[in-house]
C-alpha cells in the first residue's frame, strides 16, 4: 500500500533563509508522482510543484525546488530566500500511475518565518 | 479561470443526522475529490468520481455516500454524524493540462453537537 510520511511537524527559520522540508514515501509502483502543496492560514489550498518519478532532473518553480533521492524514496522541498508570506502548512503527495488521480496526502509541515 | 465553491461554509448538525455537503466546479474539469481534513492533519481522501456518474471510493469511505449527477457538481453525505465530530471537509478537482494538478475548494466546515 502506498504512504506519505511527514516527520517533521513544524519548522521555524529567519525571512530570507533557506529551508528544506522532508517527506518519504512508500510505493510498489515503477511509475509515480509526487507533488507538493501549500494550505495557507485562511484554508486556501495550493498546487507547488511536481516531480515525475522517472525525471533524473528535479524540479525548481520559482523559489521552490525539490531534491528527489529515488532510492531513499524521498523528496524534499527547498525554498530559498523565504518571506514572510511563505508561513503556511506544507503537504507533500504521490500519485501512483495506474491511480486514476487518487493522491495520497503525508500529514503536513507548519513553517513559520520569523521576521 | 474557474473555482470551487462548497455549500454551506459552515454546517452544524445533530448526532445520527444526515447531512449533506455540495460541491461545484466551472473548470470543466472531469475528476472530483471529496477529502476530510482534521485538525492539524493531513488530508484523507473519502471519494472520488472521474466522470458523471461514476463513484471510486477512498481510504475513508466508510459512513459517507456520494453522489456525481452532473459533471459540474459532486456531493457527499455524511450518513449518520457522529457525536462531537469536527472536520473541515475539502473538495477538489484534477486538472489534466495543468501538470495534473488539484484545484481546491474553500472547505465546509462541520461540526456535530
């Protein structure tokens, strides 16, 4: 069965550092997506980024970037140069590609950015 | 663009009432997500209809009935509330040509008494 494992429960960093955010899954299938999403304060839920699992590349939207180890089975998210409007609750997802969309959701990670 | 909205923002009901949560999307958008969201939790994904009329059920199915009639709305009703239960429930659609992403509605909020 696929899973989504969250660790970290909250971060907090300084505006304008680097922070990165762990997520590791589980999956039997050869072929996967991972993605990451933002829940805002207000409840308003966000798209980030995306990683397809057979790109050697990761992949860097803006100031987000992931670093996907495929054989640790994970994908961290980096975001550089935080700002305050960076606070907000962090999922990470996988979608299997025999799944037709089914997500599963990791548990979140709140970050904080500390003017 | 488009949006999700849910119906009622808020809703508060009585144990062992039936309620009923709606969904409405103008993405044109095939598949629709119901997900649960506890408090502090990650999202749980209840059902999920990749047409008209079609019904997948999700990792927490159970105690909920869904319903896709048309491909703009998708509803869900919660069976038979549970007393002091309290969850934001969220609904979501996919859209293909946008790297497959999930766009999210504003959640209704439930709380049974």
């Amino acid at each position: 069965a696929q899973k989504v494992t969250q660790t970290q429960t909250s971060i907090s960093v300084m505006e304008k550092t680097t922070v990165t955010m762990d997520c590791v899954y589980e999956t039997q299938d050869s072929s996967y997506f991972l993605f990451w999403y933002k829940q805002t304060a207000s409840g308003e839920i966000v798209f980030l980024i995306r990683q397809d699992s057979y790109k050697k590349e990761n992949a860097t939207v803006g100031h987000y970037s992931l670093n996907f180890q495929k054989p640790k089975s994970s994908i961290g998210l980096i975001i550089t140069a935080t700002q305050i409007e960076d606070s907000a609750v962090y999922f990470c997802a996988m979608r299997e590609d025999y799944n037709q969309g089914k997500l599963i959701f990791g548990q979140g990670t709140k970050l904080s950015i500390k003017p | 663009g488009g949006i999700i909205t849910q119906t009622p923002k808020f809703l508060i009901g009585q144990e062992g009432q039936k309620l009923t949560l709606k969904c409405q999307q103008n993405f044109n958008h095939d598949t629709m997500y119901w997900y649960r969201q506890d408090s502090g939790k990650g999202l749980r994904l209840i059902y999920y209809s990749i047409t008209e009329n079609d019904l997948q059920k999700g990792d927490l199915s159970e105690g909920y009935d869904a319903s896709r009639e048309k491909k703009s709305s998708f509803s869900l009703t919660v069976t038979s509330a549970q007393k002091n239960e309290m969850a934001v429930f969220l609904c979501a659609s996919r859209d293909w040509g946008n790297q497959d992403t999930q766009y999210f509605g504003p959640g209704t909020r439930l709380l049974v008494l």
